[in-house]
C-alpha cells in the first residue's frame, strides 16, 4: 500500500502523505481553506464548521471495483449530499475537492454570518485586531451587512480575569475549544473548559490560582479571536504598530525561540519597550510554543531597578563614575593580583561573553581559576562526545524508540522538554523515568525507577550491567524491564539532570549513560550503538540557558575553548568560594552571578577585591568594589547554545538601559587594557573568532545561524489557514554542532568502582521550581503570586521528629550556607527526604541541620 | 391480535424472569446458543430487515453488520436515552418488559461477540428504572447474565448508566462520550461507533425498541417478522400519541398502519377532544416537519411520509387541533433544541438561538415582514452544515409551518401579540430554568 | 468525604467501567446527595475520587441539567411545559404551581422545601400535565392532585427517602 496519496483540489493536483487532513493538503499548495476550530497541532473536531468543501470520489463498479468513466474517458466524481468539513477528511486518492465553488463561498458567508451574531464587532479596541482570523475571514468570505437584531445580542461579560495572567472576554469567544483542547490535549492540564451548553458556553477555571499551567499563554496565540488576552498586553498597543525582534528565550537549555514586539512609546519617555513576548516557530526547538516564563518574565528588562552606570566605592560607598575610570581601576587591581584572581560566570551569559570572559582570564591574567556558577552538573565533556546527534528532533521520536529520563523534573526545568517528551510518549515512545522521587512524567512513564539518596550511581549501574547482560527475556525486574526497553530501541535519548545528586554523583552517572549508548549489543540495533546516529544522544538539563555554551567556550578550570584539556587545573567553583572565604584567592571577578545572595558567600568573605557585573544591585554587587552595568539579552545581540547543543542568535529589541554595555564589550575593553588588543567591532566578529578557537563552531556565523526554512504547519502572518500569531521564523533556526560520536568511534568510558555510599537517615534535596525566587524573576511582578516561595516540603513523620509543623520557619544549614524556609508538612515527601523549593542556587543533597523557629 | 412488543399489556407480571420465561422468554437466544453461531444471528436480523426504532431507521444488521469480526473487547450499548418530545414508547417496554429488551442486547451481544452491555437511561428514569434493574438481577440469578449463560460458552455482563438531563445525548456519539464522563456532545465521523465506539472499542448502539424486535425475529424467522408490516418498513411499530387527542398513550400497531387510522380510529387516538377540528400533527415530536390533512392517509412507515416532506422518525405523533396558533407551537419547539443544542457546532448553536429570538419577537407582536423572511433563510443556512442531526431538526417546525400557515405568521406582523407569553416561556436565557 | 458516605457505592460504581473516568456522572450524582447540591467543595471531591481536575467537574455540572450548582430545596419539582404537555394545559399548570408555592419558576420556597422548574419532555406526554419530584413521576395531575402532593411531601420523614436525588439507583445496585 502507497504511503503517499493524490487528491485534486480546486483542478490542481497534490500528493501527500497518508492521513494528511484535507485542509492540509490544501495549504500545501497555498489554497487557505479557513477554519477556526482546526489546528494543525491538535485533532480535528469538525466544530466550527468554516472549511466545509465539496469533496467527490470517483466512483467504482460495484462487481468490478474498476473506476466508471464518463464520455470523455475521466473518472466519474460522486459529490456527497452535503459538504464535508475539509479539517476532518482525509485525502483519499482520486479525491476531488472543490473550495471555491458558489455553494462553498455562500457557506463560509452563512457560517461568519452565524458567528457574527453574538460577536460584539468591537474590533477597533480589540488586541487581536490587525491580526485576527475572524476579522480577515470576514473581510475575505463574510456578509457586509448584519440582519441580527442588535437588541438580540448576548451581553456577556467582557473583562473576565482566568487568573492574573490571562483575561477572557466572554463577548467575543467564538467556542472554538481551541484553547481547552491545547489545555487537555497538548499539555494535560485540562484547567480550563466549557461551562453550560449551546449558545450558553463559557471558558471558566476553577484551579486555584486561575488557569493554573505553565502553558496558557500559548492559548492567546492560538486563539482566533480577541477571547483571550495576557494581562500584560490586553489594551497594550495594535498589531501593526509593532516591530517584531528574534530572540532566543534566556530562561532555560531548550532554548526557545521568541520574538520580541516591541514599539516606541510616549508614555515609556520615548523608548523601545518589549509588549509582549510570542513564540517564533521552529519545529525542531519549541515548535510553536513557550512556557509562561518565558513570555512573561522579561519585565526585569526594562526595570527601574536596572543598574545605569559603572559604581566604584569610595570611603565605603558605593559611588557613580565613568567607564575609563572604573575599567581603568578594575584593570589596574587585577594586574596586580594576576593568577590569585578567579571568575565566576553564569550560564545567562551569551557565548561571545563567556568566550571573552575565558580569554580575560586565560590571556590576559594567565590564570584558569575560573568556573561557571552555580556548578550543579558535570558532563559537558561526555554530552561533547556522545550527546545527541546534530539533526535530530524530538518530534521524529515514536514507536520502537526510547527515551531515559534521569534525575530531572523536566516540567519544572525545562518545560517544553517535558512536553515534548510527553507527545513522544503519545506517539509510542517508551519513557523510562529514574529519580528519587515522583515527577509529572511518571503518569506517562512505562518504566518508573526509584532511588534513594546516594543510590543513584549503583541504580543505573545496576541499569547499566543488565543493558550488557540483556537476556532479552521479559524480566519482572522493573531495572531489567526498563534496561531491555533502552537497548531494544531504535532510537535512544537519554536525558539526565542534577536532582538529588551531588556534583561528583552527576560525573559518574553521565558516564554510565553514555555508556548505555555505547553498548554494542542486543535488540535491533546489534552491531552498532545509538550513539553518533540521528535522534540518539545524550541530553544535558543544565540550569541555566547557556550553561552548555560555558561548557564550549572553557568556562571551566580545566578545560579551554572547544574542550581543549589543559595543563594546569586552575580552581572550581567550590574552591573559588571557599578560597573567598578564607583568603586564599585575593580578588574576584563575577558576571552574572550573585553567590552572597544565594547564600553561598558571607559579604565579601575576606576578599581584597571584588568586581561584579551584572543587570542589578544585587547583594553580591552591593558589597563589590567595582559594579559594572550590563546589558540584558533583549538590548543586543548575541547566541546562546541549548541543552541539545544548537547555537542560536538572538538580536537586539531595545535600548541599551542608561550607560550599560554588553557583557562581552566589558570584558574585551577591560581585556585591551591586560594587553589582548582591541575590542572587537561587534559581537558577529567576536563570534568568527569563536568559530576560529571552537573546533565544534567551525563553519559558523552570524549569518549561517540566520538561515531559515520554511516549516510545516504554517503559521503566523494573515494568511487564512490559521496556525496562530505565533511567529514565522525568519530569522535563524541555528545549528546543532556534531557530537564526536557521529565522526569516530568512542569507546566505553571507564566506571570507577561504585560503592554504595551509605545514605544518612534523613537529607534535604533541593529541587527545581520553574518560578523559583531569582534575580529575574524578582523583577517581573506578574507571575508574583505563582512563584514557588522557599519551602521545606517534609514527610509528617520526619517533621514530628523534629518538632516542625506545617507553616514553622526552619533554618536550613550545613556550613556553608544558611537559609530560611518556611515548612510545608505533608504526606507526599517520601520519609527520610526533605524536597527544598523555591530556593536559589544550592546544590544537593545536602545533609544538614533544621532548626523550627516555630511560626 | 396479541402484542409483540408491548407483551405486558397481554401477560401480567412479564417483568419477572420467570413469567417471561414461561411464556416463551429467552427462547430467542437459547435458540441461538444452541443452533446458531454469531453470523447466523447477524444474517437472521439482516434478512428479517429490522430498521432502527429510535428515528433513523438504519437495518439494524447492517449495523451489527459492520462489527470488525477480529478478537478484543466490543460493547452493546442500549439507547435508553428517550428525550424526543412526544415520545415515551421506550419508558413503558422498560418499566413492563425489562427481559424482552435485555434479551435483545443479549442476542445482539453474542451476534458481535461483545462482553459487556450497557444500557444508557436518561438521568429522569432513575427511579422508573427500578423495575428493569431488578429485572437485570433477576436475569443474573437465573444465568440469563454473568458467566457461561444457560450453560453455553458465552458470558456478558449487563450495567445500567445514567445521564444527567441531556437531548443530544440520543444521538449515539454523544451518548458514547457521556458514557465515557465527557460533555455529551456528538463526534464527527467517521470513524463510526462500530470501529471506534465506547473506549474506542467496536460497539452498537442500539434503541430500546429497536432490540425488543430481535427475540421474536429469532424465534419466528425473518419470513414471519417480513410478514407484518410493509415490504420495506417490516414489523410492528409502537407509535406514541399525544396533544390533542382524546385517548393518549402508546399504541402498538404494524407498520403501514394510515396516521389517519392512529389518530381518529377509536382502537387508537379515538379523535380530537371536545369536537375540535384537527388541524396538523408532528410525526416525530419536534424533530420532523410538521403535516396536515392531506398527509393524514400516508402510511406509517419509514418512507409514508416522504412525498409529503415528512419522516417517520421515532413515531411521536403530536396532535394539534384548530385552536393551535402555530407560529406559537414552532416556537416551543425551537425553544426545545436551542434548549438542547450542545453549542459545539457553529450553526446550530448559533441558528437555534437565533430562530428563538425571531420567534420570540414575533409573538411579542414585534415581528417584521423581514423576520419571517430571515427565519427562513436562517433554517435554510443551518441545513446541512450541522455536524449532527439536532440542528437539522431544529428546522423542522420553522420551514414546515411557514409552507403551511404562512398566514399566521403574517397575522402576526400587525402588532398585536397573538400570544400572550408567560413568564415560563419566556425564561429561555439560562441553560437551566 | 464521598469516599467515607459511600465508600460500598463508589466501589461497586468503578467496578462497571474499565475507565475510572466514566464514574464521574454516578458519583456527581452522590455528591449532590451528600453536599444538598454540586458546591465547589462537592466538586472537588468528586474531582479527587475520579483523579480529574476540578474544573472538568465544574463543566459536566453546567453541560448536564439534573446537576444543580446552587443551593435547590428539600424536593425539586420539575414540571415539563414541553408542547405535548403544554397544548395540554402545563402553561396553566405551572402558573397554578406558582402561585401555590408563592414562588416564580427557578425559585426556591424561603423555608427551603421547594424548588420550581420547568423542564424539557420527561417521556410521559400522554399524563400530561405532570412533574417529577426528585425524579420521581408525578403524572396526570390537576390543582386537587397538586395540593395533596405538596402536603404529602411537607409532613413527609427524612426516612422514606423522597427526598433524594436520585441515589437510589446507585444504592440498589448494592443489594
């Protein structure tokens, strides 16, 4: 049977896939049949009724089942009665579709004339209009005159809050299910539904915050009317009054692409202002969607709290003062203490930042103790080697394939991974799932492992010897059962992440997961290993959205640009911090990263100098000698590189905020003052040089990372077949650098001897929160009251042990650092582990001491 | 002549197993245990044509017809859901003859091979339901139900299901998705129930009346069921009368039986109360066209009334006297199913709530020379664009009584309300009064 | 606390369906026995017996009419004035019904024993004019009939089990 199928349609002929819709196939060759209810995303409902078209079938000998002819020898075309809706119908060969017919343009007239009735035309004050479905369809096919009685309107409410982040207007809702399908379909939190029946439906919430999900931003996208609208846009500005920007989103490794609307405003003092963010498509990142965090954490870029020029401090204050001046002042120290200075660098930072960020202290002071922080995860070097392959895509993931999840709440950490990984699991993926404790992927999981603290390293060595040993029986052991999944599949993606390991845990377990890719043995795949092929590799959840580009550039102490090992192995993060503390290290230079406010330093510990670079007056900068503005990621450009190692661009949507400069520019201006030339001229030359100096970046720049193609579904633009306003990528899909497995072969790496590390009897772990308490975060009060506050969620048992109940402050301690949380007692922490949410950047598990402050 | 279907009327106490028994219950399908494999049964109900009773009057082996033969779990459901207005024939073979039905969906179940029945009553039968639940646990005592019934190798359960107050929950989609604790609204098809039904598995849908034909089908044979009634409407029909009529009720007749007959014959209708002239009747409730004098000498079949422009539909015939002002009597109905209509497709969740507001001007004595122009057009424009019958129906009473009373409506237009609306009537916003 | 009241009922309701989620309507129905009506706390319980969101209870509420929202009276009268009853004077019926109870149709008698509704077709055109009571049938009823049901119904105990909303059927199939 011929997977492929020829329909025509309006006389032109079209072949496609089988099962593709008829709309689809219509789009294929730039005919728009509209629709309202349909989504190329999410199954078709018949709903709206909008793209009813004639569809005829050739007509067969019933005896024969040979096609009847007519005079002139073409196949005789049976029209049905009725018409068909184009979203439902599957091509079928020999089909004959006609969408421009009288009998189908009188039809897209009924149907607008219908929804037009109880529409409240109030378009002229409408967010989505210059860009709504109803508006161009109307414009298009619909009635020029209403025959409604306008007394007989259905007067609803039209400021309707589903929460604090989404507004409904009740008036202009055309019941679509557009957004209560994604809300149950596509992301599973069904927090939204009809109410009532008939003419009578409503969108309501009863979740607690309203339309309680991470995801319901992406219903105003695809909302084809003005029903939905974010609270920080409705009644914001018009369409087309807007410039729109390609941004990357800075919150966490996958990476998604924006865009920024941006307009020039009177009220904003005559600058460029970021309205809104929207998801800018590409098929093999985000698709055509993005968390709420990213669309609406980014008010902290315009904040007044912004630092507007360089401070040095005098007599003990901090005090205003010129670039030269405290360049010349940060050069002069630092000269001083040359190699006994140390960096930390955050994973915010672009690529052409960190590049510079290594080269000031490589070149310039000659000295490697420099460190990405917070360090929570090693592997860059393994994911370097084995991770997965350039030009794969989640979405080419299904039946026959596997994918690991380890020690990550990818919902709360990265968000559209999990959704991904969820659709994949829709499509026949088999999900094995290990953590120490319960996730939101193990309602999709097949496999759920697992361990306790400590125990990580022995689970998935245990995994890792029934993979060599794969008897291929059906063993009921779930670590056998789930070792038989991995090594059966046709393709592997292993993802693992931090959560209730420490850092040296994390360094053994991502070897052994290599490892599972590179056993050559068993299943399908028999004489080779998933590793180095397509759709197969290793995924690192790091924190931060550029943590792997820190890994690429050497932000390391032991590693150089493009992994190069080096010699001497300057100082760790921990060791930085430490050496802080007592003495050892004299000077310090931070970018992007403020340990005294994480808790992890105690003022300036018992440094001489302290240079911090940063977006605000953080604890850390208030205690620094220098502070040194810089630029958030909307006020130039840049790239950042994702948890599947593609590079991505991002451009510049704002102006710079009072004197700041870009990250890379500080460190290339305060680098020509230690001798390393002059700055470059922009961050695309600083990038050439990257591409010099990274092996794994060779080929790029800014101008390859700028290429698009299109991508199906469609979406964005005014065209009739509607996808949504998520945006059109026009601007760059990036590019995934090749892991090393894809050019040679990598050998098993070596296992050193696990031992059961004996697990105290009660640890805190602390756990990602995606609205955790954060510089950025802090400054975007719209998502206020969603944010995770720090929390200590603590088994009943173990808290009665302790003398803690529900709501007591507890002091939360282990030498190092010391914070307070509040305690939130329940049943669903396991005994023995303590989850710590909400909290800034520690690292775990962490044995420590709680002391109840009471409430 | 005895009652094939409404037998309760002939032998008291037939809702119990053993009454049923003897007189010749579960024969039928302890006949086809014994001497018929799964296909026969299909072939027996094919040949003997019965034709759906809850409107459609689509053969009911065809239906079962179409069940994939494959192994896996496949479900009966019986339609229990009777909400069409006028129509309550279903309510009293389930109160007065439980086993006739059950055995029914039992034939039917061993005819597609499927496990499980469930029989989906409309909420409002919750107490009425009691006398055929207690026939289930009889049934289940007397291994009519359960494990290896009457000792052969086929086992089924039987599980009674209530909605909630809900029409289009009678269309079998949306009685599949209310099974399944969703809205009851309808699904696009295909694909049809019989491959994607209940959990996604094989399922028939069938009506209550539509099964209680099956046992005596597989007693008697398709040549006897093909005797009664006409040649392509076979078989007894229960035809339910109501309104204006001065002996409502059910009433059990062969197909092909003339409406006139029904109405005005003293073994049935016995005529329009207090010497009024009749003046049109509904056929089907509200969900056909409306009909008149000159229809009255059609035959009760599936195909009586089609010069005619009408449908036999469920066989509820409303009757209306002279007295009826019809624009007012189009309007209940349309206030029916804007009532009704689940709101997921466009023109009929618009077009019913438009028609209404139409009508509602009309009879408030508002009306224009425009509005009737427009409800017509209106009805016009949902007709074949809804995405399941209801809206269709909707249509019925509008464009039927505009052909046949054009001139009450123009009565209308002179100002002065033909009707007075009460409160109740016009308390038509909420979902819910 | 659906799950204490009728810990036996839920039981032998999820064991008719292979999918959990089609127990959802049975324990609407229980809910709105124990909670006097579907209050949000009744919905959410309903909701974590089932292990779906709360506001997917909420919709079914809204979706299906036997489903009260609001606080309803002891006994619910729903009188169908669908046109088969009304062209057999259930428009007079439910005017006479009003001005009995001193109350309009979707209102509830202030000593909270009746609620009045009117109501689509209820299968018994042929008893017109006629109401349910809880569900229960109430046929060919005239003013006498009426007066006589509303006493009945006033003095009756909290023990013959009229007052319910129909969860008998779930506690039959207990037996």
């Amino acid at each position: 049977m011929s997977d492929s199928i020829t329909l025509t349609i309006d006389d032109v002929a079209v072949t496609v896939p089988k099962g593709t819709v008829v709309v689809d196939a219509a789009k294929l060759i730039n005919n728009d049949i509209p629709v309202f209810c349909y989504h190329p995303k999410m199954k078709p409902v018949g709903m709206c009724r909008m793209c009813l078209v004639e569809i005829g079938m050739p007509v067969r000998d019933r005896e024969t089942r040979e096609l009847i002819t007519d005079d002139e020898g073409n196949p005789k075309i049976n029209f049905g009665p009725v018409l068909l809706t184009g979203c439902t119908v599957q091509a079928a060969e020999g089909m004959v579709v006609r969408t421009n017919s009288s009998v189908v343009t009188d039809t897209r007239d009924d149907i607008l004339e219908f929804l037009l009735t109880s529409h409240p035309l109030d378009c002229p004050i409408c967010d989505k209009g210059g860009e709504c479905s109803l508006q161009n369809l109307t414009m298009n096919f619909g009635p020029g005159t209403s025959r409604f009685d306008y007394n007989d309107k259905k007067k609803q409410d039209k400021h309707v809050p589903l929460g604090d982040l989404i507004y409904l207007d009740r008036e202009r809702c055309i019941q679509c299910a557009r957004c209560t399908r994604f809300q149950s379909e596509i992301v599973d939190d069904p927090v939204i539904t009809f109410h009532n029946r008939g003419r009578s439906l409503e969108i309501v919430t009863m979740s607690e915050p309203g339309f309680d999900s991470y995801w319901s931003g992406n219903t105003t996208d695809i909302c084809p009317v003005g029903a939905l609208t974010t609270a920080d846009f409705r009644f914001g500005a018009r369409p087309w009054e807007l410039t729109q920007v390609a941004s990357i989103c800075p919150h966490c490794p996958v990476g998604c692409n924006t865009t920024m609307s941006t307009r020039v405003e009177a009220k904003s003092g005559g600058r460029t202002v970021i309205k809104r963010i929207m998801p800018r498509q590409n098929e093999s990142v985000n698709e055509i969607w993005i968390c709420d965090k990213g669309r609406f954490v980014h008010h902290f870029a315009d904040s007044p709290e912004r630092l507007k020029h360089p401070m040095v401090r005098e007599e003990g204050e901090l005090v205003e003062a010129t670039w030269e001046k405290a360049l010349d002042l940060v050069a002069g120290r630092l000269k001083m203490f040359k190699s006994s200075t140390a960096g930390l660098a955050g994973g915010r930072l672009s690529n052409e930042d960190l590049y510079q960020f290594q080269k000031v202290f490589g070149q310039g002071l000659e000295s490697k103790n420099i460190d990405l922080f917070p360090q929570r995860m090693a592997g860059g070097d393994i994911v370097a080697q084995a991770g997965i392959t350039s030009g794969s895509n989640l979405k080419e993931l299904g039946l026959g394939d596997a994918i690991l999840v380890v020690a990550s709440d990818l919902h709360e950490e990265a968000p559209v991974w999990w959704l991904r990984v969820k659709q994949a699991v829709e499509r026949g993926v088999a999900l094995t799932v290990l953590n120490l404790r319960s996730t939101r992927l193990d309602k999709y999981a097949k496999h759920i492992i697992q361990f306790n603290p400590g125990e990580a390293p022995s689970t998935v060595h245990k995994m890792l010897n029934a993979v060599k040993v794969n008897s291929g029986s059906s063993s009921s052991d779930v670590i056998h059962a789930a070792a038989d999944s991995l090594i059966e599949a046709n393709n592997l993606v292993i993802f693992y992440g931090a959560e209730g390991l420490t850092y040296d845990e994390t360094d053994i377990v991502v070897r052994m997961l290599a490892n599972l890719l590179l056993v050559k043995r068993g299943g399908r795949v028999k004489d080779t290993y998933h590793a180095g092929r397509v759709n197969n590799g290793l995924i690192a959840v790091w924190s931060q959205a550029n943590t792997q580009g820190a890994w690429d550039m050497g932000v390391r102490p032991d590693l150089g640009p493009g992994y190069q090992v080096q010699s001497d192995r300057g100082m760790d993060a921990e060791s930085i911090l430490s050496s802080a503390r007592d003495g050892e290290i004299k000077s310090l230079y931070m970018v992007g990263v403020d340990p005294v406010g994480d808790g992890n330093l105690a003022g300036r510990g018992a440094l001489d100098f302290l240079v911090v670079q940063d977006l605000f007056l953080t604890e850390s900068a208030k205690v620094a000698d220098v502070v040194l503005p810089a630029q958030s990621w909307a006020e130039r450009e840049g790239t950042f590189t994702n948890g599947e190692r593609r590079v991505q661009r991002f451009y510049p949507a704002i102006a710079p905020v009072g004197k700041s400069r870009a990250d890379w520019l500080i460190l290339a201006q305060l680098g020509e003052r230690l001798g390393l030339g002059r700055p470059p001229f922009a961050a695309s030359i600083l990038f050439k040089e990257i591409a010099d100096q990274v092996a794994q970046y060779s080929g790029m720049d800014y101008r390859s990372l700028a290429q698009s193609e299109e991508q199906w579904p469609k979406v964005g633009g005014d065209d009739l077949y509607y996808g949504g306003t998520a945006y059109r990528n026009q601007s760059g899909l990036g590019q995934q650098w090749p892991a090393e497995a894809e050019s040679r072969e990598i050998t098993l790496y070596d296992i050193p001897e696990i031992t059961e590390s004996i697990s105290d009897k009660f640890v805190v772990v602390p756990i990602q929160s995606l609205y955790r308490k954060g510089t950025l975060i802090d400054q975007s009060n719209l998502i206020d009251n969603r944010v995770h506050r720090p929390t200590l969620m603590i088994n009943i048992d173990d808290a009665r042990g302790r003398g803690i109940v529900d709501g007591d402050v507890v002091v939360v301690e282990n030498g190092k650092f010391q914070i307070e949380v509040q305690a939130e007692v329940n049943g669903q922490a396991r005994s023995g582990i303590a989850l710590l949410r909400g909290t800034g950047s520690i690292s775990g598990p962490i044995r420590l001491k709680l002391v109840s402050k009471g409430q | 002549m005895a009652h094939i279907l409404l037998r309760h009327r002939d032998v008291k106490n037939i809702h119990q197993f053993k009454v049923y028994e003897a007189n010749g219950g579960y024969e039928g399908l302890k006949k086809a245990l014994r001497d018929f494999e799964p296909q026969e049964v299909i072939d027996i109900v094919k040949k003997s044509n019965i034709r759906g009773r809850g409107g459609a009057g689509f053969p009911a082996g065809v239906k079962w017809g179409f069940i994939p033969k494959s192994e896996g779990r496949k479900y009966v459901v019986v339609n229990a859901d009777e909400s069409e207005a006028g129509t309550f024939k279903d309510r009293e073979l389930l109160e007065n003859n439980p086993h006739q039905v059950i055995e029914g969906a039992l034939l039917c179940a061993y005819a597609i091979g499927a496990q499980t029945i469930y029989i989906y009553f409309r909420g409002e039968f919750m107490h009425t339901a009691e006398t055929f639940e207690a026939a289930l646990k009889d049934a289940y005592s007397n291994n009519a139900l359960g494990a290896n019934i009457f000792g052969s190798e086929f086992s089924c359960d039987f599980y009674s299901h209530y909605g909630a107050g809900a029409y289009i929950c009678g269309e079998e989609t949306a009685l599949l998705e209310s099974l399944e604790g969703q809205l009851g609204q309808p699904r696009i098809r295909p694909p049809f129930p019989a491959i994607e039904g209940l959990y996604s598995k094989p399922t028939v849908v069938n009506n209550v009346e539509t099964l209680a034909n099956v046992p005596p089908v597989i007693i008697n044979g398709p040549d006897w069921y093909l005797n009664i009634g006409t040649a392509q409407s076979p078989g007894p029909k229960i035809a339910c009368l109501s309104g204006h009529i001065n002996q409502p009720g059910n009433y059990e007749v062969p197909m092909g039986t003339p409406y006139r007959e029904l109405v005005f014959d003293e073994k049935y209708g016995g005529g329009i109360p207090g010497g009024k002239a009749f003046k049109a009747l509904l056929p089907s409730g509200g969900s056909a066209p409306i009909i008149v004098e000159e229809a009255l000498d059609a035959p009760l079949t599936f195909e009586g009334l089609a010069e005619y422009g009408s449908l036999l539909g469920s066989a509820s015939l409303i009757a209306m006297d002279e007295t009826v002002d019809m624009v007012w009597a189009a309007m209940r109905i349309v206030h029916f199913f804007r009532h009704e209509s689940c709101g997921k497709c466009t023109p009929c969740r618009e077009g019913t709530f438009w028609l209404e507001k139409i009508y509602i001007r009309l009879l408030d004595g508002r009306g224009t020379e425009q509005d009737i122009k427009v409800l017509e057009s209106v009805a016009h424009q949902m007709q074949g664009r809804c995405l399941c019958a209801l809206g269709e129906f909707a249509t019925s009473p509008v464009l039927s009584t505009i052909k046949y009373f054009p001139e009450e409506y123009r009565a209308k237009l002179n100002g002065h309300p033909a009707t007075v609306l009460r409160e109740s009537e016009w308390n038509i916003e909420k979902v819910k009064a | 606390m659906l799950s204490e009241k009728y810990s036996d009922e839920i039981k032998a309701i999820l064991e008719k369906y292979p999918e959990k989620r089609s127990a959802v309507l049975p324990l609407m129905y229980l809910a709105q026995e124990a909670y006097g009506y579907l209050s949000r706390e009744a919905m959410v319980d309903v909701a974590n017996n089932i292990g779906i969101d709360p506001t997917e209870v909420l919709s079914l509420a809204g979706f299906y009419t036997l489903f009260y929202e609001e606080p309803v009276g002891k006994y619910v009268l729903e009188i169908c004035n669908d046109l088969p009853c009304a062209l057999r004077g259930a428009d007079e019926f439910v005017d006479m019904a009003c001005e009995k109870l001193g109350i309009g149709v979707g209102e509830t008698t202030p000593d909270g024993l009746f609620s009045l509704k009117t109501v689509m077709c209820l299968a018994a055109c042929d008893k017109a004019p006629m109401l349910q009571v809880n569900l229960k049938y109430e046929e060919e009823l005239d003013e006498e009939k009426f007066d006589a049901l509303i006493s009945r119904l006033r003095t009756a105990s909290d023990e013959d089990g009229s007052q319910h909303f129909g969860v008998e059927a779930f506690k039959r199939s207990l037996k």
